[in-house]
C-alpha cells in the first residue's frame, strides 16, 4: 500500500514539475516572440517591454531550472527563447567610441528637468565641466529657465529656443552657436527645433524630444500615434539629430522603426546600451534607458555618458557627436 502511494505522489510530482517548466518556457518564448516581432501593442504590454533586458536574465535563470529538472524538451525550446532575447539585447554591449580624423566634435547633453524641480546650478556647472556645446531639455518651466540663466546659462548658452510650459510640457534648446527657429513637432508636449550652425563643419537640424509617456491606456495611444510625428532620417534640409526622452527603450518596436529610417543610437554604437537613464532614484521601478540621442548616419559618435542630477527622476544624457570633415572648413 505504502509503494503505491510513493508512487503515486512520484506521478504527481513529476507533473507538477512538467507543468512548472513548461509554464515557465511558454512565457519566455511568448515574450521573445513579442519583442522579436515588434507585436506590442497597448497598455500595459508597451510599459512591460522595456524591461525585456530583465527578462533576459531570468530567463537564464529559467532555463537552468529546467534543465536541472531534466525536461529536455521544454529545455530546448526554453533555449531558443534565450537566444531570441539575447540577440535583442546583447548587441547594444558592443561597440566603442568612432573616430573620425578630421571630424568636427559636438557636444550634446540631454536632460529631463524633473518638472523644473532639477538643480539648475548642477545643471550649469555639469554643461561647463563637460564642455557641452547643445543643451536639449523636457519639462522646462519658467522658473527653471530663469533659473539655468542665473546659473550662468546666459552667459553659456546665448543662442536659444526656448517653449517653456506648465507640469511637463515645456521643452528647449540652448546652444554656443546660432539658431533658427524650426518651430515644434505636433505633440502634447513642446518639442522644439532649430537649424544648428556649426563651426568649421556643416549645419544640422536639433530637435528636443518628448512624446507623451505611456501610462495609462489613453496615453499609450497618444504615445503611439505622437511617435509619427518624429522626423524620420533624411526628411529635413539638413542632417538631423534627436535628443531628450523618447518614453521608449530600443526594446519598443516604435523606437527601433525610427531608429531604421536611417539613424543610429549613441548609446548602442558605443556600447552602453544598457546603461540606465530613468529613473535615476531608488524606486520600485526597475530602471531603463528612455532618454537617447539619435544621429542620422554620417555622424559619428566618440564619447557616451550619463550623470546624476538632483532634483530629477532622469539621468543626463552627454554625447560627443563628430561631424563629418568638410574639405576647406576652418
């Protein structure tokens, strides 16, 4: 009586271990099907995805389990799944900082200014260490933007475009060289854009970004149908660059499709793609990297960084673009 109950509880914990670790493959093959196919779509799926690099890790971890649970089979197509993820997100690791001999180096920083609760004059003071030459910034009040300027971003920066506004909307450019006022793109959010003249090199159009974050169900509809807006690569008179907070990590099928219209990402070309922008505290979320900077290809990119800023929920974002050589320039 005694064999046929342990046989019994064997069967049954045999099965339940089967059921387990197959649960466990069905959801990382899901997953990988749904980042791999770029299937996304609505609320919370969308905010989910950004935590794919994550979902790499446990899947590791998933696989190992079922392996030493020696189910082959869901082990096999468990490992697919890694591959899948990790051909997603390992290649955003490797790559290193371009020269381009001759090149005219730019420096851009992006920040996210918190609702204007950022301290400006770490602000200031990280623009002058790094010797930044643009300055692109979200959520700009006008408050903070008296604030920056007494900072000394009035003295710094005496070329700007500025769409100051109340809560998150406000948005702006600061810059050492002159400007031209392209306007704004079409969104909740000001987003301004202006024609850069860059010294001893060609010009570019800068765009400051901030699409509206997907939060809420009709926000992720709004934070869809606002990525349309975003100048796809080769569509303005000059060579564009993009920088601020996408609302989106290159896990998102938007960003990527964007991405594939002709630019390339600072932090994936220099191999920090998973460096963290947001947020940049200790919260229940998971960090991720919403804040990039995009350059249409020709512009090469030297030198990737983030640092902290207090007052803000977002890292900043610095780059050193390098213009290509124009012959003559001085």
């Amino acid at each position: 009586m005694e064999d046929g109950e342990q046989e019994r509880a064997g069967r049954r914990r045999r099965v339940w271990v089967s059921e387990i670790c197959w649960f466990l493959t069905i959801f990382f093959m899901l997953w990988a099907i749904v980042r791999t196919g770029g299937l996304e779509r609505g609320f919370p799926l969308v905010q989910l995805l950004a935590y794919t690099p994550y979902v790499l890790l446990l899947s590791l971890i998933a696989l190992l389990i079922v392996v030493l649970c020696r189910r082959w089979l869901a082990a096999g197509f468990l490992l697919i799944a890694c591959l899948a993820l990790a051909l997603a997100v390992l290649p955003r690791e490797i790559g290193g900082p371009e020269t381009v001999p001759g090149g005219q180096p730019v420096r851009v920083m992006t920040i996210n200014l918190g609702v204007g609760y950022a301290h400006a004059d770490e602000i200031a003071e990280l623009a002058r260490v790094r010797d930044v030459d643009l300055v692109a910034v979200q959520e700009l009040t006008p408050a903070e933007a008296s604030g920056l300027d007494r900072a000394g971003f009035a003295t710094d920066y005496p070329h700007r475009i500025l769409q100051p506004g109340t809560e998150a909307s406000g948005g702006g450019i600061y810059s050492r060289w002159p400007l031209v006022d392209r306007g704004s793109l079409t969104a909740e959010f000001h987003q301004p854009v202006a024609d850069v003249r860059i010294p001893a090199s060609i010009p570019i159009e800068f765009v400051s970004v901030h699409p509206m974050a997907p939060t809420t169900p009709a926000r992720t509809s709004q934070w869809a149908s606002e990525y349309k807006s975003l100048p796809e690569a080769s569509s303005a008179r000059l060579p564009l660059v993009l920088a601020g907070d996408f609302n989106a990590t290159l896990d998102h099928r938007n960003l990527r499709d964007l991405i594939d219209t002709g630019y390339r990402d600072a932090a994936e070309v220099t191999g920090s793609g998973l460096v963290t922008t947001w947020p940049s505290r200790i919260e229940w979320k998971l960090p991720v990297t919403l804040d990039h900077v995009l350059a249409e290809k020709g512009i090469s990119f030297s030198q990737y960084d983030v640092e902290k800023v207090a007052g803000t929920d977002h890292r900043a974002v610095i780059v050193e673009l390098v213009m290509p050589p124009v012959p003559g320039g001085r």
